[in-house]
C-alpha cells in the first residue's frame, strides 16, 4: 500500500465547448510530497485541483488519489480542499462551519469538540469562532477554510491559493502550518501564485500553461540549474568581453548595469556589470584574477541564483496563454 | 443527509426567512380575520337555522370565506418555497459555498436530498400552521367543512405545491443562474397561476363555442406547464366535497370569479402533477450528480 501515489493522474482531460480546460495532463504525486501547480491565469490549474476533488468530472484520462477513483467517497474521506474561491455559510458561526465539515467527515462529536477549538487557535481565528461568518474578513474566511479543511486529519490536503486573501503575517503564518504538515508526512497539492511558497515549501512542480503540462521537476533541481555570478567592473573597454569569451571558453555578457541586483545604472561612466553562468566560487574567483589582470577594477562580485519567478517568468515569457484573452 | 437538513432549517431560521415569513402572515391573519368578520355578518348563526336556505347561506359564506384565505395562502407557500430554493445550486455555486462542501465524503444525492427535504419540511409545516390558521379563523364567523378525511385530503394538496415548486425550482438551479432561476419560476409559476385564472373567468367572458374551446386547450397547456393553481382548485373542490353535494348549491360566488370553485381539475390531472414533481425531482438530482461546480 505504501508504494501508492498520492496522486496518480494519467493524461487527465477536461474538454469546455469555449476550448478551456486541460489536456493529457500526467503526474505523480508520492505521499508526503509536497507539490507546487504553477502556470498563468487561465492555464487550467483550478480545472485540475477541481478534478482531483471530485467537484469537476473529466472528459478523458483517469486519475486515483490514494489509490482510490477521483470523486469516490474513500478518496474524498482522506482530503481535505480549500477552494480559491472560497465563502462559507455566512449564518453560520466559524466553529459551526467547522463542525459542519466535522459531521460530513463523520467525526465523533467528542472529538471534534476537542479539536475544532484547537483548529481555530492554530489557523489564528481562535478567538472569533462564536462570531458569524458574515462578520469575517476575507482573511479570516481564507484561515477558516484551511481550519475546515483540515478537521478531518487528511493523508492529502489541495490548497488552491491558500494565502490569497492574507496579509504578509498571515501568510507566514499559513507557510508555517504547511511546513508542520510536511514534517508530519501530508501530502500537498499546492496551487499558488505566489512562488515564494512553492519554492520553500514544495518538493516538485510543474508549470502548466494552456491546459497542458509545460515543464515539471524537483523543485532543487530547477533552481540549482543556474547560478549567474555579476561582476561590476570599472574601467571597462569593450574589448574586455571579447578577451574573456575568448580566453575562458564562458558565455560572459554585458548586462544593463545593476540589472537583477537591485542597483541602478550608472550612467555616463565606465563602470558595467558582466554576467556570466559559472560552476563553483573557484570559477569566480579564476574570472576575477583574469579581469583585474586586464586592468580592470573590479568593485563587486554577487552570486545570483535563480529565483523560481524567473524561471516561471523565463518559462511562460513568449507564451500566449488563455487568460491574456479574459 | 441529516446534517444538510438540519443545515437548511438553520439557514432559513438564522436569515430570518422563517421570521419574516410568519410576521407577515400573523399581519394578513389579522386582516383576514375582519374580511371573515364582514362576509359572515349576514351568518344565521349556528343555533338559529330554520331552514334549508339559511343552511345554503352559511355554508356559501364559509366556502367564500375559506377560498378566499386559501387563495391567499396559496400564494404565500407558492413563494415561499420559490424564494427559499431558487437560488440552492447556482447561487451557492456563484458564491463558492458548494465547492467547499462538495468534497466531503458525502454522495452528491444526498446533498441535493437534504436539502429538498429541509425546504420542504419547513414549507410543509409552513402550510400546516397556515391552513389551520384559516380554518379556525373562518370557523369562528361562518360554518367550515369538518369531515376528517376532506379536510387531510384537502391539506395535502394544499401542501402539495411545495414539494412540486421546491422540485422545479431546484431542478432549475442546477441549470440557470441563480437570478435566471428567480426569473424563470416565478414566470413559470404565473403562467400556471394566468391558466387556472383564465380557466375560472372563461365562463363570464360570453365567448362562442369555438373561441372558449381554444382558451380552454391554452388554459390547459398553461395549466400542465405548471400545475400548482391546478392543484389549489382540486384543494378547495376536496375541502367542500364539490363532486359528492354536485349541483345543490352554486359556489361560483356570483361575479366574484377570481375564487369560482365550482371548476376543478380531474383526479388524473391530480396524477399528472404528482408524476411532474417526481420527474422533475429526479431529473434535478441526476442533473446535479454530474454537474461541473
């Protein structure tokens, strides 16, 4: 049983008449994997969550979670979701919407009178549970549907913008209960556009654009791929990037000063910054001896490595994707 | 399926459907009761009958008084159970309510159940109180009919528009925007309300025979599309026992043709509203087993 994905979906396909949905779409989730969906607006990635919980049905493929048949009540017993668009029913107390997902799980009262209160306290609306779900904020409700989801103790938990609605605390806080999550062996699927998330939290992604699944991978891996070192020379002469490109075998580059180090450039004088993509420090340090054998000055070396948004960036850049049409 | 029930009776209590509801009827109550106390002021009173006519008179004024309250309360249950069910589906769909809900271990038909079970108990038992409302009310100024079993027959169908206005209306949630919904039943519901009203008028309109067959056969296709006034008619036709005192008093209230119960549908129509609202019913919750959310 252990060798079971998570999430096993083969060539999953969801066909709208307005051409919208996804296609062939193929993952594999292992259990307590933490998975990051990334893609722009419109790509299909809530179509796919929506798959997964059952609240969409496909128009091809199959997918399983825990090995049982999407939408089934067994699968359904073991998840939990929190909706991107997400409202709760407004008469109700918080802790009565919560009990309300308790009794649909069918946990026992006794239980659930222990750990909703708890839940509350934990998603940070611990002291609003008697309040009306009309009274709350978008952020609380957003806190409220992770309490919700997460009544019934899921083996798999599909988070569909979890921090939307939060403040940067909140969204802190929200990363924070995911990691504990982790650590205790949850599966999650998580779908957000904010990267920072994925990049920490998760173990793999992948980038859907169009329906489809554009690139996926170990989350280490995307991001170790590339480190660019910046060198900010003074003195420089155009003949310098010939010299290096010719005698080092790099790919050396002249970019606009200061560009991805928060600096501005400087105008007017001979100061630029190079980039280049090296292996190790000894490299860098091996291309420093070089430029300052060149009577150059060299004033500042930073290495840069590469931030999921730009691989996303760099990713979807060029690409036409659905929801430029919205 | 409990859960959803008691679910729907919270949501009703707690919006203050419920409250209005009955503050309203407890304000028409009142003024039903003075329209009771001045149709039954010509009453010979309940030990003074001498003869057969002044028996006529008062069983004509509480038939009136009757058909009249039950005109009324028709109209409150009919919107009752629109106004509490139209938007169930795509409303809570629109508002992202369902999508939160739906993912638990929970068949969707059970859902869709508990949630038609909630509206119609509540408009059920809305109707009940209502019923007997009227009926006391009439029976303290003029005589009302007491035979058991005409009087369940006749709440029954009284109550009967509930279940069938609650199916359509879900039924259509699951198709319609939740505005799109509102519209449509209420439509739908006066197109029913226009046939069983032009049916009723159709004898004092002096039309030639060819031109009051063609209203009847459009009174009837009005009727059929939603038969709710329909089985109001029948409900008042059981209540007074129309079909067994037949021809020996005129309940056509003179002019006042709006509340003629002298006209009623057939058993077998009575059969094809029952068939209506369980198909409309069940097409409602297959529909729903596969809608996209």
């Amino acid at each position: 049983m252990s060798s079971v994905p998570a999430i096993d979906a083969n060539a999953l396909t969801k066909e709208y008449t307005n051409g919208r949905g996804c296609r062939d779409v193929t993952i594999t989730v292992g259990k307590g994997e933490a998975f990051g969906f990334l893609g722009p607006n419109g790509a299909g990635k809530s179509t796919f969550v929506k798959m997964l919980v059952g609240l969409i049905s496909p128009t091809g493929g199959n997918a399983s979670i825990l090995g049982h048949p999407l939408g089934s009540l067994e699968a359904k017993a073991k998840m939990g979701y929190l909706p991107e668009l997400y409202r709760y029913q407004e008469w109700l107390t918080g802790e009565e919407v919560v009990r309300l997902h308790a009794r649909l799980c069918r946990i026992e009262k006794t239980l659930a009178d222990r750990r909703i209160p708890q839940l509350l306290q934990e998603v940070g609306i611990g002291q609003r549970g008697k309040d009306r779900v009309k009274h709350y904020s978008k952020g609380m409700q957003q806190r409220l549907g992770l309490a919700c989801a997460l009544v019934n103790e899921p083996e798999i938990i599909f988070l569909d913008e979890p921090s939307s609605a939060l403040d940067p605390i909140g969204r802190m806080e929200v990363r924070m209960i995911l990691e504990r999550l982790k650590e205790r062996g949850i599966t999650i699927f998580l779908n957000s556009h904010l990267l920072e998330d994925v990049e920490v939290l998760c173990d793999r992604m992948a980038l859907l654009n169009n329906g489809a699944v554009l690139r996926h991978g170990k989350v280490s891996e995307i991001l170790s791929k590339r480190t660019s070192w910046h060198f900010k020379v003074g003195g420089y002469t155009p003949f310098l990037l010939s010299w290096l490109n010719e005698h080092t075998g790099l790919t050396i580059r002249q970019t606009a000063a200061g560009q991805g180090t928060g600096q501005e450039p400087e105008l007017g004088s001979s100061v630029v910054w190079l980039e280049a993509e090296l292996d190790n420090e000894e490299q860098a340090g091996w291309l420093n001896g070089l430029i300052v054998e060149q009577g150059m000055t060299l004033y500042e070396v930073t290495r840069k490595q590469e931030r999921l948004e730009e691989w996303f960036m760099d990713a979807v850049s060029g690409l036409s994707h659905r929801g430029e049409s919205e | 399926m409990s859960t959803i029930l008691e679910m729907t009776w919270k949501e009703m209590l707690r919006k203050k459907v419920m409250l209005l509801t009955l503050l309203l009827t407890f304000v028409f109550l009142i003024a039903f009761w003075f329209v009771a106390d001045t149709v039954g002021k010509n009453d010979p009173g309940a030990g003074s009958i001498h003869n057969g006519s002044e028996l006529f008179t008062r069983f004509t004024n509480g038939a009136f008084i009757l058909s009249l309250g039950y005109f009324f309360g028709a109209f409150v249950i009919a919107f009752l159970a629109i106004f509490s069910s139209f938007s169930v589906i795509a409303g809570e769909a629109e508002q992202g309510v369902m999508q939160a809900l739906l993912p638990r271990p929970l068949p969707r038909w059970k859902w869709y159940l508990g949630r038609w079970l909630g509206f119609v108990t509540l408009g059920v038992s809305y109707a009940f109180i209502l019923f007997l409302a009227i009926l006391l009310i009439t029976n303290v100024h003029a005589s009302v009919p007491r035979d058991p079993a005409a009087l369940v027959k006749s709440f029954l169908l009284f109550a009967s528009v509930v279940p069938l206005l609650i199916s359509v209306s879900m039924l259509g949630s699951g198709i319609f925007s939740a505005l799109g919904n509102g519209v449509f039943m209420t439509m739908l519901y006066g197109a029913g309300f226009l046939g069983g009203m032009l049916d009723k008028l159709s004898g004092s309109l002096r039309l030639e025979n060819d031109a009051l067959n063609v209203l009847h056969n459009l009174t009837g296709i009005m009727s059929m599309l939603m038969p709710a006034d329909a089985l109001q008619r029948r409900m008042t036709a059981e209540l007074f026992s129309l079909n067994e005192i037949g021809g020996l008093v005129s309940l056509s209230n003179g002019g006042f043709s709006i509340i003629n119960i002298s006209a009623y549908p057939s058993v077998s129509f009575i059969v094809y509203a029952v068939c209506y609202t369980v198909i409309a019913f069940a097409i409602g919750i297959l529909h729903f087993q596969r809608k996209d959310l």
